[in-house]
C-alpha cells in the first residue's frame, strides 16, 4: 500500500463498499432498478456486455487460471470451462455470489480471499481481472501490471474486461469521478468513495508494453468497454 492509499482510506472503503453492495452488484449487469436507463441505452449495454464476453470467449485460456477481484463471477463461468479456475477477492460476501454462480452452472473452481495486489504465489497459464485496472491508480497502473505479468508461466496470457466513460453506465444517482474518485450509492442511502479510472487504449497498450507483454490486443465495444489481453513470451 502506498502512502497515499494509507492517508485517503479508498483501498479499505472500497472492500466495505463491496461487501455492502454485494446483493444487488448485479442489478448493474442486469440493468435493474437505478441501472435502467431506458431502453435504447440498456439495450446498447447489452450489446456490449455481449460483444465483451464473445471477446473473453476467444482469449486462449487453457490450465491453470487465475481469476483477481472476481466479484460476483459473472465472467467466471467462461474460464471455468477453459481450465482450472481460482477466483480471489478481497470480498467474502461477493465471493460466496461467484460460488453460487458456478454451482448452478455445475462447474467446479476454487475460492479465496485475497487482494488483488498480493504477490503471486505461483505462476499459472491465465490470469483474467474483470473491473479491477479502473480501479488501480494511474500512478500504480505499471505496478499492477508488473504484477500480473509475474502471475504468468511463459506463454500464459493476462486479460482484462473494464469501463469505459459512459453517462448511462452506473446508476441513476451516480455522478462522473472527480479527480478519478467517485461516490457510489446503494439502495440503502449509504454512500461510499470508491477509485475509477477511465483508461484508454492508447494508455493501456504502453502500460502493457512496458510490463513486458507481447502480442498486445486492446479493444472498446461501441460503448461501455474496454478490453485488453496480452501474452508473457
């Protein structure tokens, strides 16, 4: 943890604010209550979410796959039938959504608490972050980078899925990010900080250059996502 991270609390208020949100997280899949922005944008969001998981689908994951700040495993059910998947997350609650999910699927993986930025303890074949890079500070980007890259045995391939900058993506009552920092509120009123960075791909394909990547890809859908892949050599 940086010392800035220490002195603004945004690393722990983001924990509290998942774990708080982890009954209705997928109410923003779904475009569900303060989600739905009508239909013409949530049917573009559909699309996208469509687009990006056909995308996810033809990322060549195989073996051992690791799955960092899996929430409530939305993606997971595409790795899960590509190798031996472990999902992490800092969230008990959301994890035990992603465990749901898999189990009525009638896929198997594995679960465990742990922060994104912990250190690798093995080198594994994939490794996949859904929503997490916006959540990384644009002082840290290369450092989570980095980080995903010593998470790979050669060959493995990192991938990412993430927001783009959209009016019509986060709620109703959500306002954009001032100075890359957002207040999120849920159904109960409660309001949280939470840390979102709307990179670009013309930020993101250096980043992953300089973390040591190869055979770069980084694509938007119309709208709401950004993804990007990237394989150690």
């Amino acid at each position: 943890m940086t010392p800035t991270d220490a002195s603004d609390g945004l690393d722990a208020e983001m924990v509290r604010y998942y774990a708080a949100r982890a009954a209705e997280y997928d109410d923003w899949y779904l475009r569900s209550g303060r989600y739905s922005h009508g239909p013409v944008d949530d049917a573009a969001w559909q699309s996208d979410l469509e687009a990006a998981a056909r995308w996810l689908g033809e990322r060549p994951f195989h073996g051992r796959i690791v799955e960092l700040a899996a929430g409530t495993g939305w993606w997971s059910p595409v790795l899960a039938r590509r190798g031996r998947l472990t999902l992490y997350d800092a969230t008990p609650e959301l994890l035990e959504k992603a465990r749901a999910r898999l189990t009525g699927a009638g896929l198997d993986a594995e679960f465990a608490v742990r922060d994104a930025w912990a250190e690798p303890d093995r080198a594994v074949d994939g490794l996949f972050a859904g929503f997490w890079v916006s959540h990384t500070d644009r002082g840290r980007l290369d450092e989570f980078l980095g980080l995903a890259f010593r998470w790979l045995a050669p060959g493995g391939v990192f991938a990412f899925i993430d927001s783009r900058r959209d009016a019509a993506s986060g709620a109703l009552d959500h306002r954009p990010p001032a100075g890359d920092v957002q207040i999120r509120r849920l159904d109960d009123g409660s309001s949280f900080r939470v840390r979102k960075v709307f990179y670009e791909p013309a930020e993101l394909v250096p980043a992953l250059e300089r973390a040591g990547f190869i055979d770069i890809e980084v694509v938007t859908t119309d709208r709401f996502f950004v993804m990007g892949s990237g394989r150690r050599g």
